[in-house]
C-alpha cells in the first residue's frame, strides 16, 4: 500500500513538472507579445471613447458650424455619434470575413503583422482628425479599428491554440481575454482628465494605439510561425520541428511532431473547409451550434447594460460626480483581476465549471440588481448593494465566459475547419455586438431597470443549454473532442469508427490507439 502511495505521488510529481515544463520562453513572449498588439488594443477601444465623449460631440459640432453656418441639429448629432460607435462592429465583421482569404496565404503570424496596418492607420487618421477638422476621420478610423479587431480575435486564439501544448491550452488561451480587459481598464485609465481626458489631449488617446502596434511589429518576427500551420498547409516538416523546438524548449519534439504528422499527412490533401461546408457537415454540428451559443451570449449576456448604469448607480451612492471616473476604474481592475484568476484556475476546474458557472452567477446578480435598482430610493444603503452587484456581474462574466468562448472555438475544430469555425464565430460575436448597441436603447427605454431580466434570460439560456451539450475539454485532443459530441452529432468522425476497430483488433497490443495510424488508415479506405 505504501508503495502504491509512492508511486501515486511521483506520478503527481511528474505530471506537476510536465505541465511547468510546457510554459517555455518562446510560448510566454508568443503570448504576451501577440495580445498586446491585438487583444489590447480591441479592449481599448470598446472603452476609450467613454472618457472624451463629450470633447468629441463638441467638435462635431464646431465642425459643423465652421462647414454650415449653424450649429448641428441634436438629432443629427446623436445620429453621427451613434454612427462613430457602432461602426466598431461593422469593421469587425468586416475584419471577420478577411481572415480565411489572408491567413491562407500570410499564416498566422504574418497575418497579426500585417493586421497592424490597420491599427496604425486608425492611430494616423483618428489622432490627426482635430487638426485637420474633419470628423469623418473619427468615423473612418473607428471603422478601420473595427478590421483590426475582427482579423485579432480570430487569428490570435488560432495561433495560441496551435502553438501550446494541450496541458496548458486553456491558460495560454485565456491571455486573449485577459488582455482585453487590461486593454478596457488602460482606455479609463488614460481618459482621466489627468492624463490625456482633457479638451485639448483627447487626440493622444487614439494615437496610443500606435504603441502596441509597432511592438509587436518589431517582437513577433522573431517568434516562429505555428507549427500546425506549417505541416498542414505549407508542408514545411523542417520548418514545423524548430517551431516545435522553440515553443516546446526543447530539442527532442519527436513525440509531439508525430502527433500533427499523422493529422498532417491527412490534411496536405484535403483543402481548407468553406463555411458554407462547415456548417452542412454532420460531423461538427453541435460544435457549430455550441459556438454559436456561446458567442453569442457573450455579447448579449447584458455586460454593455452594466457600464450605461454604471454611473448613475455610483451617483445614487453619493460619490461626487467628479469622482465616479476614479471609482469607475474599480470595474475595470475587477475585470483584470479576475480574468487572470481564469487563467490561473481553468487548467484545474476545466472549461465547464468556469463557463456554466459564470453565466449562472451572472444570471443571479442580474436578479439582485433589478430589485435593489427598483428599490434604491427606499433605503440609502441599497446603492451600495447595486455597486456590489454590478462588480459581481462584472467579476462572473470575465472568470468564464469573457474568454473561454475563443478557446472552444480553436479547441472544438480540426486545422481544415478552423479558419471557417472561426469566421462563423466571428460573425456571430460582431453582429451580437452591434445588435446590442442597435437595440439596448429601446430596449432600456421601454423597461427601465427591468430590462435586465432580459438579460438574465439570456445568461440562463446560455447556462442551461451548456450544462446538457459542452463536454469538458480540458487536456483533450481534438480528435477526442470530436468523439465526445459523436453520440449527439449521430455521426461518428472517422477517427472513432477506426479507433473502435483497431481496438478491437489488436487489444492487448494497443489500448490506446496512436492518432497517426487512425488517420492513415482513414485515407488508405477513402473514409475522409
């Protein structure tokens, strides 16, 4: 029994150093260096026009003046805002709808460099649009910010997730997450009238997108391209190893390469998926589905609710309305804060806990701030319980479903249907983003504070349907995700029904089936 109990814990031990081994400098650098150029920069936009929002109304209208003799019309004015804003979501589709044709032939890696263009064309056009007194500029340049984020939160969850070992798959991934909400809380911090919030600076909030930008122009060419992206569309074996090498730190890759090597010799000869056939394929269909759901929930999951409320409920606290800017960075560092506890805890709770639980807790602090919002005036300290629920909310949605939908979408699909998986992702993330900000008004103004029970739906929607269809896929394969949606799907991959006849075949001999020989066989019997 004792040595039972040894053995038991040197296994631990030796599971323990495997999982530290795979965070190698090349992944951290990788990571760190391709959010910070791309992730960021989309979290610093959805906040960095809060700040000099009225700045920016003023010089619509100066410009419209000088242009027209007259004011503008408050119609007009909140219109061309509304444009500015929303516009965001358009690009993004835009931005979406680019990635298959450009990382076909740029990769991943090059596609994040030549994303940049985007991004510093934004910073020229938006920093330089009070001096040349357009503000179609303004418009112009949150559009072409809009592309950027579209191309980034496709491309950088697929180059995370094809360059980290499955150990550590999930916490590589969550730094997308992570960085956006690093990127929203620097957006507030920059906007303090402090800083760069003031009449005469708000031009250098918009030129500081230039700064992630050119660092990773000047990083990522010197980190290697994926390795799956080498083997299955370039055919670079060579290439692949070293890049292996690299992520891996660590000569000896043969085991990993000969994982992607069998997957490899299937995929030199099948082209890349389309999405129209992607979503007619019975294999992936509630994949497909599952995706759906969870961006869209993502986005519908009422998050854009808490910030219009957020300061009126701060109001309702009696904290000076000079100070609620200073307050308002707490939301910002919750969001932070914990969206690194994600990262740290997802390897060990798995992706379901952390999903199903966030938008459960989601949908009870919804719940809480409705009453305590229809009752604020009825006691002076129900305010402070509606600030309690608003980080609640804020702190549920970033240790789960703040980011955790990109990395289903890497981990859910193989390298043939990755790029079409994420273009259906991306669709959904943007249109879900830009009918919220089309609808949340009306929606506001017909319920009041009542409209967040719609979104209290929506989060228990999104929770319920999870709970019954999302395996975990926590240190998992693809190829062993996809076996465990095959019972629903009502369609085994050809993986599984090789997998099941080897086995049967050759029991004592190998219980657990190599990959490669699967996928041989696969396309020795014209099975894919």
């Amino acid at each position: 029994m004792k040595l039972s109990e040894k053995d038991v814990a040197d296994n631990k031990d030796k599971d323990l150093e495997k999982k530290r081994s795979g965070w190698s400098c090349a992944l951290i650098v990788a990571s760190l260096v391709g959010a910070f150029g791309s992730s960021f920069l989309y979290g610093y936009n959805l906040s960095v026009v809060n700040a000099p929002t009225p700045h920016i109304k003023a010089f619509y209208n100066e410009t419209w003046l000088r242009r027209r003799g007259q004011p503008i019309d408050p119609d007009t004015l909140t219109l061309l805002w509304s444009v500015t804003v929303s516009i965001f979501a358009i690009g993004g589709l835009v931005g979406t709808l680019m990635v298959k044709l450009i990382g076909q032939f740029l990769g991943r890696k090059h596609t994040l460099l030549a994303n940049n263009i985007f991004a510093i064309s934004t910073a020229l056009l938006m920093a330089c649009a009070l001096q040349a007194g357009a503000f179609e500029m303004l418009i112009v340049g949150r559009f072409v910010m809009g592309i950027d984020g579209g191309v980034a939160l496709s491309v950088l969850p697929m180059y995370l997730s094809e360059i980290s070992p499955k150990e550590i798959r999930g916490s590589l991934g969550q730094v997308t997450a992570i960085f956006i909400c690093i990127g929203v809380f620097a957006g507030q911090l920059l906007g303090l009238p402090e800083l760069l919030g003031k009449e005469s600076t708000w031009p250098y909030l918009f030129g500081v997108i230039v700064i992630p930008a050119v660092v990773q122009l000047v990083s990522l060419p010197f980190l290697p391209e994926s390795p799956r992206y080498l083997l299955f569309e370039k055919n670079d074996q060579m290439g692949a190893e070293k890049a292996f090498q690299r992520f891996l730190g660590k000569e000896d890759v043969s085991r990993e390469l000969e994982e992607v090597l069998a997957e490899g010799r299937v995929q030199r000869n099948i082209r890349l998926v389309s999405v129209w056939e992607l979503l007619r394929s019975p294999f992936v269909r509630w994949q497909v589905l599952t995706v759906v759901v969870t961006m869209a929930c993502y986005q519908l999951c009422g998050l854009n609710a808490i910030w219009f409320y957020t300061n009126s409920i701060f109001g309702k606290a009696g904290i000076p309305r000079e100070n609620i800017p200073y307050i308002t960075l707490s939301t910002g560092g919750v969001e932070t804060l914990a969206s690194i506890f994600s990262g740290l805890v997802i390897e060990r709770l798995g992706r379901r806990p952390l999903l199903i639980g966030g938008f459960g807790l989601m949908t009870l602090f919804f719940g809480i701030l409705t009453v305590t919002l229809t009752l604020q005036d009825q006691a002076s300290w129900i305010p402070y319980l509606s600030i309690f629920c608003i980080l609640a909310i804020i702190a549920s949605f970033c240790s789960g479903p703040g980011g955790i939908p990109f990395i289903l979408t890497g981990e859910f699909f193989q390298q043939s249907q990755r790029p079409a998986a994420f273009i259906v992702a991306g669709t959904v993330n943007w249109l879900s983003n830009f009918a919220v900000g089309l609808l949340f008004p009306f929606i506001q103004k017909s319920l009041g504070t009542y409209c967040f029970l719609v979104f209290a739906a929506i989060c228990f929607s999104g929770a319920l349907y999870l709970y019954f269809v999302l395996p975990e896929t926590k240190n998992r394969t693809h190829a062993e995700i996809s076996q465990a949606f095959a019972r629903r799907n009502k369609a085994c991959p050809p993986e599984e029904k090789i997998d099941a006849a080897v086995t049967d075949s050759k029991p004592s001999e190998r219980p657990d089936v190599d990959p490669s020989s699967t996928r041989d066989k696969c396309v020795k019997n014209g099975i894919v």
